[in-house]
C-alpha cells in the first residue's frame, strides 16, 4: 500500500512539473543526452563528438556532483529552479552547428535525486520522473560496454591513478601506484550492473526508445557511429567529416593481464561456489539413503557400526 502511495506521488510531482515548470522553459536548439557508466567509452565518445562539431569544447560531464553541491552551498536547491538550471548547462553547450549535449552517469542521477529529496521543493522527487525537468525534445544515448571486466580493469586503474583520460601530446603518466584487486573489480562489475538497470528502468519508465551504443561497436567504427548519432538527431552529415579522437588509449598489456587474472580467480571461486551450493543437498541425500538402508537392511547398520569402531 505504501509502495503504491508512494508511486502514485511520483506521478503527481511528474505531472505537476510538466504543468508548472517544464512549460516555462524554451529551447531553441537540439539537445541529446549521453546516459552511460564510467568507463564505458564516454570520453572517447565525447572526444568524437567534439572534433565533429557537435559538442562544445570543454567538461563533458556538467552534471557531475561538484557542481551539484556548489549550488547547494551557494544558494541552496530549495531556491533554485531544477528546469532552468538544466536548461543554463544546455545553453551553455551549444555548438555553431545549433546542437547542445553533454553526457551524464547514472550515479550523479542519482547523487542529484538524493540532495533534491533532503528539500522540501522537490522533495519526492525519483530517479526515473527527474525526466520531466528536461526539455521534451531531448534526443537520448545509451552508451554501454558489454565487457563489463575490461569497463571494470579500467576504472579500478583510473580510481588507483586518478587519471581518467589523457590528451593527444601529453603522454602516459601514472600519479598513483597500480596493484591488481580482485575484489575491487568484482565490486565494480555489480555496481555496473545496477547503474545499468537504473538506466533501463528510467528508459522503460517513460517510454524512451534510445540510441543504444556499444562500447566495442565504437572503437571498431568511429565514423559510422558519428554517422548514426547524426541522424538520430536529425542533422545533416557534413562533407567532409572530421573523425579525430584527442585522446590516447589508456588500455594496455597491463589491463589484458588483470583481465586474465580476474578471469581465472572468478572460475576457480566459481568451481568452489558451486560446490558449496550442491554440498548440502547431496549429503542431506546420502544421509536420507543411508538411514533408509539402516533401516531396512540390518547388515547394514552392522557395517556402519564397525567402521565407525574402527575408525
């Protein structure tokens, strides 16, 4: 019952929003959204988009949780309009080419969602009707990577480092000192899994078809994904085309060996796992079958008897 009041008030602020804030917001360009996870390829992506003409040059994530908070120190959220302060990063994202984005991962969402629902304004407020604060005719992106141990490898590297990209010319550098970890990895993974179905149920919950891009479909092909993207949002293809990445590839021989090693610890705790599941129904069966024989069989409960005196 609580569960359904609960959703019944979701709808109501998404409504009541739509009604009183989302109408007196204007957009006069076209505006995509990339929703992704870290180290799902959004900065190469970004970097594509850049040198293309169709992203403003600059930081790529202008809903991170720095920026979040310092309107909250600032002047707090309870007077801050949550339509127009998107729509201020929008405006400020526009490119000559009269298109605005920036890319966004699920956990500043949800980072947001949490400091909105501490104040009485917006309080309520879920992760999937935050939708209605964006403008109406926001194209979306799913960026996503199927091999979620290298997506793993490479952001237990970046967190180790605190290096998350490097620019063309700079060079390879390392600020922190990198040791394989399995857990850390392992941890990795299942909070990827989570950030992706909470983008699917955003999706799901209000109907929104995305373009869906795989990491591995981008680094094969960087101008036929640039090519999708611009005609999902309807901008013509310009002749010619620059396809320029301004980033170096960070993945190395290092990445491949704690992807091997992952693989391996992951199989052999998988063998003992499944061991440990069948263990108890296979005694408790040995046990049943044992009794059974005692019971029916009196050599039987003779022999068990003297193994156990011997023993």
């Amino acid at each position: 019952m609580n569960g359904m009041k609960q959703q019944e008030r979701e709808v109501k602020i998404a409504l009541d929003v739509q009604a009183d804030d989302v109408s007196k917001v204007g957009y006069n360009h076209i505006q995509y959204l990339i929703c992704t996870t870290p180290r799902a390829g959004s900065n190469l992506l970004f970097s594509l988009l850049e040198n293309a003409g169709i992203a403003s040059r600059g930081p790529a994530e202008k809903m991170n949780q720095r920026r979040v908070n310092d309107v909250e120190a600032k002047r707090g959220w309870n007077e801050t309009d949550l339509s127009e302060f998107i729509k201020e990063i929008f405006d400020s994202s526009v490119t000559s080419s009269g298109v605005a984005g920036f890319k966004v991962h699920r956990r500043q969402i949800e980072h947001l969602v949490g400091i909105l629902n501490n104040t009485n304004r917006y309080r309520g407020l879920s992760a999937w009707n935050i939708k209605s604060y964006f403008p109406s005719s926001l194209k979306y992106i799913y960026l996503v990577r199927k091999d979620r141990v290298s997506q793993a490898v490479s952001y237990v590297r970046a967190t180790q480092t605190g290096i998350w990209e490097i620019r063309k010319g700079e060079g390879k550098k390392i600020s922190g000192a990198l040791y394989f970890d399995f857990e850390r990895i392992f941890d990795a993974i299942i909070q990827f899994q989570k950030w992706e179905k909470g983008w699917e149920e955003f999706f799901r919950k209000n109907n929104i078809i995305p373009l869906k891009i795989e990491y591995e479909e981008l680094i094969k092909d960087h101008r036929g994904t640039l090519v999708r993207i611009l005609e999902y949002l309807g901008v013509s293809v310009p002749e010619p085309l620059v396809v320029e990445v301004g980033l170096e590839q960070q993945s190395d021989l290092l990445s491949e060996e704690w992807a091997r090693r992952y693989h391996g610890i992951r199989s052999r705790r998988r063998i003992f796992f499944y061991w440990w599941r069948l263990k108890r129904p296979i005694t408790r069966f040995v046990y049943q079958i044992s009794a059974t024989l005692k019971k029916r069989y009196f050599w039987y409960g003779q022999l068990i008897k003297k193994s156990r005196g011997s023993s």
